[in-house]
C-alpha cells in the first residue's frame, strides 16, 4: 500500500475513535460533571502529546509555539468548545448524530475555508459538487438525528 492508502487508513481509524470519544466523555460527565470531563479529556490527551513529543524528540520545539501568530494557537479552544458540546449533545443525538452533524460542520467550514483560501490553503471554487455534497451530509445528519 502506497503512503496516500496508509494515510487514508490512519485517518479513518482515528475517526472511528472519535465516534467512541463523546459517549466516553458524556459517561464520564455523568460521573463527575461535563466541564470536569472535557478537562479530564484534554489533560489525558496533553498527557499522550507529551510522551509523543518525547519519543519523536520534539518537545523543545513547543516553546516556539507563541512566536508564531495567535490564530495558529487558537485551535486547542476550539478543539475544547468541540468536546464540551459534543459531551453535552451526545446524550439527545447519540453517537451517529454526532458523528454526522461533526462531520457535516467540517465539510462546510472546509469548504468555506478553501474557498476564502486563508490560513495559507490555496483557493478552491465553491462547486456544484461541493454543494451536493454537503447537501447530502445535511440530509444524511437530519436522516441519522430524527426519531
């Protein structure tokens, strides 16, 4: 298998996990509070970064972090707003909406995003394409959500 395959698998198997992460934390926000479990979450998480970082020898590389401009640093809150929502919804949407409507929030801001062409990406038109298919992601989300 060619590197763009083995990518492609690590990526879905991650994204398989994120299908298990909020009805991990919601269980654990049962137990002990919602903000406290997205916290929970986010130490665990730092933790694993941390021994990551020392293995690949990288960890000196994190004080370089606030030399480059502050949009870049932003992305752990928005990766904190993430689970804390995703916890507290979990529990009317289950699982699967939460997976579709996550997913379904990535295309169109990524879509969004390509097109404005910021954050260093090139510009990519809005396509009809683009449109259907993010028009089926709503649909599949309203399908996946009803009662």
């Amino acid at each position: 298998m060619d590197k763009t395959g083995v990518a492609a698998l690590a990526v879905v198997a991650a994204g398989g996990l994120v299908g298990l992460q909020a009805p991990i934390n919601a269980g654990l926000g049962r137990a002990i509070g919602s903000v406290p479990a997205a916290a929970i979450n986010f130490i665990v998480g730092l933790f694993a970064l941390l021994v990551i970082l020392g293995i690949l020898g990288q960890l000196g590389n994190v004080g370089d972090a606030p030399r480059e401009p502050w949009y870049y640093l932003v992305g752990g809150l928005m990766g904190a707003l993430y689970v804390f929502t995703a916890l507290v919804a979990v529990e009317t949407l289950g699982a699967g909406g939460i997976t579709a409507a996550t997913v379904a929030g990535q295309l169109t801001a990524s879509v969004l995003i390509d097109r404005a062409g910021i954050l260093g990406l090139t510009e990519r038109p809005i396509t009809w394409d683009r449109l259907v298919g993010i028009a089926l992601l709503v649909a599949g989300v309203y399908l996946v959500v009803r009662e």
